[in-house]
C-alpha cells in the first residue's frame, strides 16, 4: 500500500463555537470524565430545537445549523428515513424526528459501566427498521465477572429499546481504550473496532479480540471467508479504531486513535497486520500496515467517527476538535468544520453532512446547550 501523510491544512473555515479539549496523560482523544452513572437520566422528551429557533439564526448560508441540542454525552448518529437516532453513552437512545427531541429509553441486560470512555457506543440500524424495529449496538458493562464490552441487537417498540439477542459477549475492556465503532459493511457482515483496553500486546495477538477490527454475521456467527479461520477478526495490530466507512467501490476505511500523536487512517484489508504497538506513524516494517494518513509526533487529532463522498474522507476528531478531510486522489489533509469543540461522529445524507459535538464527555468546554447535532451542505466543504 502506498503511504501518504497529511500535506497542508487550509485556513479555518468556520469560527464560532467551543474551546479546545483539556490534554491528557496517556492518550490522545481521552482525559478523566464523568461517568456515565453520573450523567444518566431516565427517559424523557427535551424541548424541541430546530434550525429556526437556534443559535445559528442570521448564520451565514454555508455555516452548520443545529438540528438538536441538550444532548448528553452522543456518540453514534443512525437515520432511518427522515429520523435521526442518537446513542448517549449514558444509556440512552435520543429519536429526532423533524426537529422534535425525544429521550428514549434503553433496556440492557447488564449494566452500563461507568469506566472512563464507556457506556452505550457503537449503533447501526437494520437496513427493514422501519418495519422491524431491529438495530445492533455496542455498549460496555460490569457484572460480577468484571467489565467487559458486547455487542448485541436492540428492538424498539412503542419507544422504548429492548435488547433481544447477544451476538458477541466479553469483548476486552479497561479503564480506556474500548473501541465501539459499528458499521454494516456492503457485503451484509457486522463490522466493529475494538479497542486494546490498554493491553498494547493483545493487539499483536490473533487469539485476543483485543485492538482488532472484528466481522461477523447479523446472528453473531463467524462469516466462513473471515481471513482467520474461526476467528471473529478481520484485522489486527489496531490500538483504539473509532471510525469505519466504505467508498462506493466497496474500499473499507478506519480512523485510529495514537500514542498522545501518531494518529491514523487507514485502509482496512483483511487479515493486515496495521502495527500496533511495534509500530506507529511513519514507521515501517515488514509485514506491517504504514498509515495512509497519520497526525505525526507533534500533532493529534484523535478521530473518531467517518464519512466518505466524492474521493474525500471526512473524518471527526475529538482532541483536534474539527471535521477533517482526507483527500484520497491527493493526499492532502484539511480541517472542514472547526470552532464547534470536541466532534465524535459525522454521517452524510444526501447533500447533506451531519455531525455530533461531544464537548459534554468531561474534556471539553460545553458552550450552551451542548451537545448537538448540525448540519452543514456537502459542497460547501
């Protein structure tokens, strides 16, 4: 594979908004933040926000619009028809239907754990939702036998969200590093990132699921052309992948959070070693994957969710508190979206880019009515 690292960054483009995230002391994206014990509350409707009656009024054109506000700690964006689904890592789901915010509730089977960086993460929509009511999540727990992340279906029914089906259970788990991205890929398969959750060497080892990006089928079963047989991993070598997305031509990228830098993205291909922790950033070795994009030594992003269109990557970073773009024709990189703080995920609709700030997670600064939901045209990025 051809290696490419970040080129240039354009000029800010967009100046309102949220302060920097605080550093931290270990990791690029995560500090000390509340738990989501802390900040859970039962299910409730918010009051309804639309693009009128937000703090974008009298914005400039191209300037992102805020679809929802008073979210609390959002990880995950999912849309079925017009209506968005949001995953608080508190435990719940918020449904956003024409500008109407509604706190719905979520029925796990464990606990969520209140470990920094965890709680209710990964959520993709079955492509018949809106007929069966059917999504997958990923979420991090604690029972007696110790704190561990699973990924399973949910079913939503009169508001409310049931877990139903275990497909994948004790997924490693930590004080950081739990991975959580999901993603149904064009082939059919379950895609999710886990984390190494602070164990460098699992990432090196095929028989842990720790730091991999794992493939299964919808009813949890190993798919038989995995690149490992009768493993759930499709690659390794990966310290904390927060981000998947597919080009139309069905190429897989990952967005991956560094040591304090060496930030990545990568192109994903099964049964790759991508080098964590032997090696990280520009570096190379045999039998190693070098990143496609890296951050460098003196620079992170901590990117977390992605999108694609048009030959470019869009990508949120957490620390780097912007939408970043990778240019995949060029190789060029360049900050789209910034002065709205910490992002954790983006999703394109359409003409229509969408992303969620994240500046409530205990290490960012909230500004009014953080979090939220924008959104912003496509081509004027």
């Amino acid at each position: 594979m051809k290696k490419r690292t970040a080129v240039s960054l354009l000029a800010v483009l967009l100046t309102a908004g949220c302060s920097a995230a605080a550093d931290e002391q270990q990791h690029s994206s995560e500090a000390r933040q509340e738990s989501p014990a802390d900040q859970h509350t039962s299910a409730q409707s918010a009051a309804p926000v639309t693009p009128e009656t937000s703090d974008n009024a009298g914005a400039a054109v191209n300037e992102p619009e805020v679809v929802a506000a008073n979210l609390e700690v959002p990880w995950s964006i999912a849309k079925a028809g017009d209506i968005f689904y949001l995953t608080e890592r508190p435990g719940n789901i918020v449904k956003i239907d024409n500008g109407h915010v509604e706190r719905q509730e979520v029925q796990l089977v464990k606990e969520i754990a209140a470990a920094s960086e965890a709680g209710l993460l990964g959520l993709v929509l079955d492509p018949d939702f809106t007929g069966s009511g059917l999504a997958y999540a990923y979420y991090t727990y604690t029972d007696s036998s110790g704190q561990f992340n699973r990924i399973v279906t949910l079913r939503q029914d009169n508001g409310i969200w049931k877990e139903e089906e275990l497909l994948l259970d004790k997924l490693p788990s930590g004080s950081v590093h739990h991975g959580g991205r999901l993603a149904l890929g064009p082939d059919g398969k379950l895609y999710a990132t886990a984390g190494d959750a602070g164990d460098r060497d699992s990432a090196q080892d095929t028989g842990s699921l720790g730091g991999k990006i794992l493939r299964l089928n919808t009813d949890g079963s190993v798919p038989e052309d995995n690149p490992f047989a009768g493993s759930y991993v499709y690659s390794y070598g990966h310290r904390n992948a927060q981000g998947l997305v597919w080009t139309g031509a069905g190429v897989l990228y990952a967005s991956e959070h560094g040591q304090s830098s060496h930030d990545e993205v990568n192109e994903i291909e099964a049964g790759l070693n991508y080098g964590w922790p032997v090696i990280e950033g520009d570096e190379a070795r045999e039998g190693m994957v070098t990143p496609l994009f890296t951050s460098g030594s003196d620079h992170t992003w901590a990117p977390s969710g992605m999108a694609y269109a048009e030959g470019v990557l869009y990508t949120a970073a957490l620390r780097g508190t912007a939408v970043l773009a990778f240019d995949l024709e060029t190789g060029e990189e360049r900050e789209a979206i910034t002065g709205y703080g910490r992002i954790r995920d983006v999703m394109i609709d359409g003409d229509m880019l969408y992303f969620i700030s994240n500046n409530t997670d205990g290490r960012g600064s909230p500004a009014d009515e953080d979090d939220k939901l924008y959104r912003v045209p496509l081509p004027a990025l």
